[in-house]
C-alpha cells in the first residue's frame, strides 16, 4: 500500500505506473484505514496476468470438496 500511495499521490504526468495485486483493492482496504479509495482514484490500463490459488489438504483430511 505504500508504493499505491505514492502512486496516486504522484503528478497525473504520464509518466509513473504502478502494478498491483488483487489484495491492494480487495483485503487492505478493510484492514486498514487508508488516505485514498484504490477503487475510485487509480484506472486499471491493463491485465498482464492471472494468479491462481488453491486450499489443498491431505487425502486423509475429514475435509472433503
């Protein structure tokens, strides 16, 4: 959130790009109080990938899908 932070709070010049994960929009923002709204003061220009998550247990687990 710092890097995000000093991105909005550069000059709109052009010049100065950040890159993000979906945590910075999604799970910071309702863990800490933050000076800005991600949603409403960046503007997403691209996606240039995907991260995929997964929740494995044993096979032994009492935990099925």
């Amino acid at each position: 959130m710092l890097a995000m932070g000093y991105i909005i709070s550069s000059k709109a010049d052009g010049y100065t790009v950040g890159s993000s994960m979906d945590a910075d929009y999604i799970e910071i923002p309702h863990m800490v109080p933050l000076e800005f709204n991600p949603l409403t003061d960046t503007t997403p220009i691209i996606r240039y990938g995907t991260v995929r998550g997964a929740i494995v247990v044993r096979s032994d687990s009492p935990f099925k899908p």
